[in-house]
C-alpha cells in the first residue's frame, strides 16, 4: 500500500514550514504536525534579525555569513511586507575592544560577502551627528560605524512561509504532538494526540524540525536509532518601556565584551541576548533574573532611557557538542542524516535567515527516496504575505 504522504514534517517553527513550503512546491504531499502553534518554540522567540550574522565573522563562519546575505537579499525581495532594512550603529568608546580599524575590516568583509551590494555598504557617521544618536555619553565618542541590515516578525515569517506551503497543498495539523515514530520498511507510521484523540498516518519520509525537542523525538523512534550531542543555550530578550530608538544598536557588553544588540520592536526598546546553558524541558525556558540584570546593565551603560521591563522571553539555541564557547560555536544547520535509516532526517540548529536555504539542502538529501513528480513552484521567486486569517 502505497504511503499516505511524501514527507511528514514534525514541528511548526521556522525549519519545518520552510521544508513544508520546499516539498510542496517540488509537488510531493506535504504534511506538518505542531503540538501547540505555529512559530510556538524558538521562533518566536528570536532578536528578529533576517542577517549575514557579522558576528560570526570573528569565529570565521564565512561560509555561513555569505550564505545568510544572500537569502537575506533574497527575503527583501519576496517578503517586502515582512522583511525590512534598518540602519545599525556600532559606537567606538575609548574603552570598546573591538577597534575601529576591526570593525572597518569586519564590515568591509560583510560587504565583499553580499557582494558589495548598496544594501551591504557602510560608513562612518559624522561627529556633527552624534547628538542625534539614541546613545548617552556621545562626548566621548571615537567613533560610530553605520551598516544595514533586515528586521522581521519571526512568528509572522514563520505563518506566512506556512501560508505559502498550503497554497501549494501542504496540510497542517495544529495542535497535534507526535507521540510514536516507527520505522518500517520504506514507510514511518507516525502516531500524533489531537484534541484527546490518538490517530497516526503514514509517510515515506519524515523531516525531525521540532528544534530544542529534537532529540526527544528521536527518543520515541521504534526501532532506537543514534541521534547527536547536543547543547541547549537559552537566550533571553528584554521590552523596555523606551520608545523605539532610530535603528539597532550593536554594543559591547561592559561586564564580558559580548556584542548584544539594542533594538526597536512595536514602537518601544528590545534588548538581547544572552546565553545560559539550558538543560531540562525546553517548555519550561524562562529569563532568569541573572539574565535580566545582565541585559539592564548593558542598557544603562550606553542608554538614558526608560528601564522599566514590560516584557521579556527566553528562547533556546541547539548548539550540537563540542569544545568551543557557546559564542564560538558553529551557527550553521547540522542535517542529520540517520544511517539506519536515511528516510529520516533531523535538523539541529540553523538560523531563522537560512531557513529556505536549508530547506533546499534538506530537499536534496531526500530526493532520491520519493516519487517523481512534476514540480510546482520554486520557493526562491513565491512571494509572501502576511497571514490575515488563521491558518488551522
Ligand atoms: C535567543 C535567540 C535569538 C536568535 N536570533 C536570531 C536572529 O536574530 N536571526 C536568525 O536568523 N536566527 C536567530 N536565532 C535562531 C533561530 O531563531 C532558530 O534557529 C529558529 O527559530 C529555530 O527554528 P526551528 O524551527 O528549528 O525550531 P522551533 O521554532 O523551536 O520549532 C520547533 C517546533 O517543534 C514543535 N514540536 C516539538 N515537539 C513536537 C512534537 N512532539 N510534535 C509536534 N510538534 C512538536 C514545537 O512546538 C516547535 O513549535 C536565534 C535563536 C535564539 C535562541
């Protein structure tokens, strides 16, 4: 009996719609199952950054800064309502460690990996400007670097790349938990609980995207199959009562030289991040007040502005185990290929950019187990829009 679906896709956050949005448009049948909502977990919890990532250029993640610029160009283009350019300031204090000339070289990097494209350049900013800055103590200011890069909704990108993959036939099952994966000869039986029901389907391939739960899917697997080491770090976001301020902010952190961004989100001021090993349920990631005394502390240093909290939350990265730092630590997706069975593919990690970049890679990697089919559409030109209507 031939299987109910191509590709079953188990989580709803910004990795698994991607993929849904790339399987349904190489026309295979598409489903998705996300235990709570759509963009529930990390993705909606991210700094909002549609970036190349400068940061990583300090750990040599070329590869991974270039391919982000790229589908960060390509984002401006298809999501023009969700995706939008906003200037970035790095200021130089006599007491900030990355130098001007660092961050001149960075930068000029940055540039040569979009391409030199005019939304990749950069300038110094004026002195006769600084007064107009958001920052405090401008006096004694060496120097403020100005850049571009893109802001978006998470949680609005992630539904819409999901709007997009039901336009294309994708089916999404919401809020449905995968509570049984076993692996038969060319076919996985996946067993999901929805509103107190226990039902199951049938797919010949299934996409393991459920982010921090990754491993606690593979956990369910009938027959046990190896998974990866891995490392959850949770990341913690502030909402200050401030209005906006004019752009981002990339400061140095006083207490650790970590670079955190200071931001506008919904007309007042986000502040993030951090990263504190996580380990336990990944429901249960909250701020901790450590965290939140991090965050207020950078703030003060370079802001005047009001500190009260109205908001914050904690998302966490899948970092796969090694020797590095957290900061140092590769950003880019792992693709698990499982080697007892190659039907089966679990994502770790990745960034909100790259998600239909990914989405490709995964799609290559699972061609050869499905069906020939007449493509449909090519994700690099579907436009997307806002989502107006609920999509379950
Ligand atoms: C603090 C922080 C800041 C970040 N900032 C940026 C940024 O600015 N720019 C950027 O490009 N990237 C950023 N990232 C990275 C990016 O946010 C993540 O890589 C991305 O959101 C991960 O998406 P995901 O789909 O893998 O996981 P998730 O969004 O966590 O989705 C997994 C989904 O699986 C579902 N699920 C789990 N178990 C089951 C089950 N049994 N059945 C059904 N569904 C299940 C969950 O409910 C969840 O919705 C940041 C990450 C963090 C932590």
């Amino acid at each position: 009996m031939t299987p109910d679906y191509d590709v079953a896709i188990i989580g709803g956050g910004i990795q698994g719609v991607g993929v849904a949005q790339a399987a349904a448009a190489a026309g295979y049948k598409v489903i998705l199952f996300e235990q709570q909502q759509l963009a529930s977990g990390t993705s909606s919890r991210s700094s909002k950054l549609i970036h190349g990532g400068l940061r990583y250029l300090e750990s040599g993640q070329f590869g991974l800064v270039r391919k982000a610029l790229l589908e960060r160009a390509l984002l401006l283009k298809l999501a023009p309502d969700l995706v939008r350019l906003v200037p970035f300031y790095i200021p130089i204090f006599p007491e900030t460690i990355r130098r001007g000339w660092q961050i001149r070289a960075g930068l000029s990097l940055y540039a040569a990996l979009g391409n030199f494209s005019r939304d990749v350049r950069f300038k110094k900013i004026s002195p006769q400007a600084y007064p107009t800055l958001a920052l405090k103590g401008t006096a004694s200011l060496q120097a403020v670097y100005q850049y571009h890069d893109a802001q978006t909704d998470d949680r609005s990108l992630t539904m819409s790349v999901m709007q997009s993959a039901m336009q294309l036939g994708a089916e999404l099952v919401c809020s449905a938990k995968v509570s049984s994966l076993e692996s038969q000869k060319k076919r996985f039986v996946i067993g999901y609980e929805q509103q107190g029901r226990q039902l199951e389907c049938q797919s010949r391939v299934v996409i393991n995207a459920s982010g921090p739960w990754v491993n606690e899917i593979l956990a369910l697997l009938n027959p046990v199959m190896p998974h990866l080491e891995m490392d959850l770090v949770q990341g913690t976001h502030l909402v200050l009562a401030e209005k906006a301020p004019d752009g981002v902010y990339y400061v140095e952190a006083p207490q650790d030289q970590r670079a955190v961004f200071v931001m506008p989100w919904q007309g007042k001021t986000l502040i993030g991040t951090t990263e504190t090993a996580y380990s336990g349920d990944p429901e249960k990631t909250r701020p901790l007040q450590a965290e939140k005394d991090y965050l207020l502390a950078i703030y003060r240093h370079y802001f005047a502005g009001d500190e009260t909290v109205v908001n914050s939350f904690s998302g966490l990265r899948v970092l796969p185990k090694m020797a590095h730092n957290f900061f140092h630590r590769p950003r880019d997706t792992v693709l698990y290929q499982h080697p007892d069975n190659t039907n089966l593919l679990t994502l770790y990690g990745g960034k909100l950019t790259g998600y239909r970049a990914t989405a490709q890679q995964v799609m290559n990697k699972i061609r050869a187990a499905l069906p020939d089919v007449q493509q449909k559409a090519d994700t690099a030109k579907l436009m997307l829009s806002p989502v107006e209507q609920s999509l379950t």
